[in-house]
C-alpha cells in the first residue's frame, strides 16, 4: 500500500523526501536491526538522502510570520469565548487548554451539554505550520477548521447566524473588529482572527536551539534520543518544522494495530476524506512538539504515557521492539521539544 498515492505532485515536490521515506525506514531498520527489515524501499528516493536528521527544522522567529497584533489579540478573545457555543457553556480553550500544551488531557473532549467526542484534541500550539487540519487533513487552513467546532453536534453544536447575533450585541467587541478589519464583524473575520491567534501560538523549545547551533542545549542523553529518532526512523515520518504535521501515514505500517480491536469510524482516518480504500488508517503524522504535554495519545487516546506511546510506534510502524534504554533515550529526546517555559 502506497498512502502517498493520493498527494497532488505539488505537494511531493514541495516535501521532496516523501519517496524517501520508505527508503530511510528500510534502511534504518537494516543498519540498526538487520533482521527487521521492516519496509521494502517501495518508492525509490528521487534523491540522495544520507542524513535522516536533515528533515527536522527549527521554527522560525515569530517575528518573521508577519501577524497583526489586533488580530491576534481578538483571536485570543475569541478562543476563550463561550458565546461561540449554543448555550454558551464552552470556549476553544475548553478541549484546547493553553496551560495543558493545547491539547485536551481526557481522552475524548466534551461539547455542549457533555456530548463526548469520537476522537483525542490534538495541540493548536504550531498549528500553523502543519499542511492541514485534523486527523484527517479534512480543513486545508486553520480558518476552515474553525467551521468544524463551531457546526458539530459534540463540540459547539451552532451555527454562524446566531453566533454573530451574540458577538453582534457586544458593542466592545464590534468596535475592536471595526478597527482591525474594513469589514468589521463578520463569520471570515472571526475565522481569520482565530486563525492568526493560532498561527501567533508558536513554542521554541531547547531543540530548536539545539538545531540552531547550541551543542549544549541537549544533554547526552537527549542527543543519544535524538540520534536513535534519525536511526530507528522516526524522523522519516516526524519531520518538517513541526516534527510532524506533513504527510499522511498510515497507522500499523508493518504490523496490523487495529487487529482485535472493534473498529470505529474515527479509526478510518483519511478514508473519511477520500474513500479510497488505500487511505483506511492513514492519518496526519502529529507533531510532536510539546508531546511530552499531551496525553494521552494517538487518534484513540490508547497509550496513557509517552513511554507507550513510543513503544507503540517502534513496534507498528518500524517492526522493532525497542530495548528499555532506548525507549528511555527517545522520550527523553522527545521532552526537549516541549517549548521554554510551558508546563514543565
Ligand atoms: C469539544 C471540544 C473541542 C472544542 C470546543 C474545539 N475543539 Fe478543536 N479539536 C477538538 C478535537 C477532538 C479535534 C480533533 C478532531 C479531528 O481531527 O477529527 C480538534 C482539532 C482541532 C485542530 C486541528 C489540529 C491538528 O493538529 O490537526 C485545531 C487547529 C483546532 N481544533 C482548533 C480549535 C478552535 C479554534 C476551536 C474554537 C473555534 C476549537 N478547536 C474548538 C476538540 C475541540
Ligand atoms: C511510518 C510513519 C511513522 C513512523 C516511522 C513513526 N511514526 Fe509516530 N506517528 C505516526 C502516525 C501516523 C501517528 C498518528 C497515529 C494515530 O494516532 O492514529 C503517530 C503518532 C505518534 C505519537 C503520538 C502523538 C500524539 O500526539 O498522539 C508519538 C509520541 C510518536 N508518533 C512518536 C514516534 C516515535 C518515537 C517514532 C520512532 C520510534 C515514530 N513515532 C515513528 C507515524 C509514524
């Protein structure tokens, strides 16, 4: 199965190590693990890719991202506002807890009047660097994806005429939209507001420094985490800017993860969006910066910890059962993602 096969060539040439990926998978698994061999080198790279590590980027300067300040700030209102809901009982903040890494630690999010979810909150912390929204991929823009909340059943259950008749009556409000946008209050406005709050969400953490330069920044353990994420492979899907956030991958590439397990519509990922077959289980490869904030984890909030959840991935998608002190090693690479200053 190729998950690939539905990425417009655009995109391919744009990520331009997608072909790669197989390859650095195999070849990890042959360096590391000769009797793994987890993945045949399907696709063959386009071009030489020697160093796995390469992949993985710093964030850039917030002050390089061009946002408006108003904006962000109504945004920041907005995501905090419950009026967006029905009865006015939840915020954005309610299943994204800036103080919890921006994601929801329960395992599905309650909407209005306590209606459970079908699937984990992820982070909206660098959510604008990933190349879509949701699990899925199904809002291309963070402005889109603000229409999901708002219309769902188990989220915000309402709709933008009686939103904007609340926020309409909220004359502080309506002015502070006056004096950022030419149009004022409006559904787009808002969407956009929200979007650039989120976009302004930006959370550099030791490696960025480390990435940058600073041999220091990681300890020797953290390095040896790192050097073992490049090896095992990892950093074939977690990649980019936001170590993650640009593919689609399939969940149990080498091994079946959803075998004895009851299926639910949620578990068919990027197949709600295509229905193409090839797509069943293929999900946005998460970032996983500040991961050390967010359990539980996966789509299905099935690995509590982060020791899991790593365990989880060597053995479905890298066909290797990792020894304890490596798995020791990732994690602790894996916290020198949480941005300075957040949670810990
Ligand atoms: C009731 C809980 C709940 C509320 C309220 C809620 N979200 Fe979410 N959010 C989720 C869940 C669950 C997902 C994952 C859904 C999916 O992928 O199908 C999600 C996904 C997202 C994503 C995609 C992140 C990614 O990595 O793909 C963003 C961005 C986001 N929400 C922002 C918002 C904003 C902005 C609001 C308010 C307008 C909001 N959310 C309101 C629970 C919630
Ligand atoms: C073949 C691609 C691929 C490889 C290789 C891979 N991952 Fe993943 N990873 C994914 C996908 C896809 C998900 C989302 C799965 C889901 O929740 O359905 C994920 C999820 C995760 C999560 C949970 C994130 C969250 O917010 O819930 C962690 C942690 C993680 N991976 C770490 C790793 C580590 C460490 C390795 C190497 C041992 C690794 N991954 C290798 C594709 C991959």
């Amino acid at each position: 199965m190729n998950p690939f096969k539905k990425m417009e060539p655009g995109l391919w040439l744009r990520q331009g190590r997608i072909g790669a990926v197989w390859l650095v998978i195999a070849l990890a698994g042959w360096w590391f693990y000769p009797a793994a061999t987890p993945l045949k080198a399907e696709a063959a790279p386009a071009r030489p890719f020697s160093d796995p590590g390469a992949t993985l980027a710093a964030l850039p300067d917030i002050g390089l991202l061009g946002l408006n300040p108003e904006r962000v700030a109504l945004g920041k209102r907005l995501f905090h506002d419950p009026r967006l809901s029905a009865d006015n009982s939840i915020a954005c903040a309610s299943c994204h807890d800036l103080g919890k890494g921006g994601a929801d630690p329960r395992p599905v999010s309650l909407g209005v009047a306590g209606h459970p979810g079908v699937i984990n909150s992820p982070s909206v912390y660098n959510s604008g660097f990933n190349f879509s929204q949701f699990w899925d991929g199904r809002a291309a823009t963070l402005e889109d994806q603000v229409n999901g909340p708002i219309a769902s059943q188990t989220e915000f259950a309402s709709d933008w005429p009686s939103i904007m008749k609340k926020l309409g009556h909220d004359g502080d409000l309506s002015t502070a939209f006056r004096k950022a946008y030419a149009d004022g209050l409006t559904p787009a406005n808002v969407r956009h507001a929200i979007a650039e709050f989120e976009r302004s969400l930006v959370t550099p953490s030791r490696f960025d420094r480390f990435l940058k330069g600073d041999g220091k920044a990681l300890n020797e353990t953290e390095q040896h985490g790192y050097a073992l994420f490049r090896r095992y492979g990892c950093a074939a899907c977690h990649q980019g800017i936001n170590i993650g956030g640009n593919l689609y991958q399939r969940l149990g590439v080498v091994k079946d993860y959803f075998q004895g397990k009851t299926v639910k519509p949620a578990d068919l990922g990027r197949y709600n969006v295509t229905h193409d077959p090839e797509d069943r289980y293929v999900f946005k490869v998460p970032s996983l910066r500040n991961v050390a904030l967010t359990a539980p984890y996966f789509h299905d909030a099935s690995a509590a910890t982060l020791e899991e959840a790593v365990a989880v991935m060597a053995r479905y998608q890298l066909g290797v059962e990792l020894p304890p002190e490596d798995r020791a090693d990732l994690v602790a690479f894996l916290k020198t993602l949480t941005g300075e200053g957040m949670g810990s």
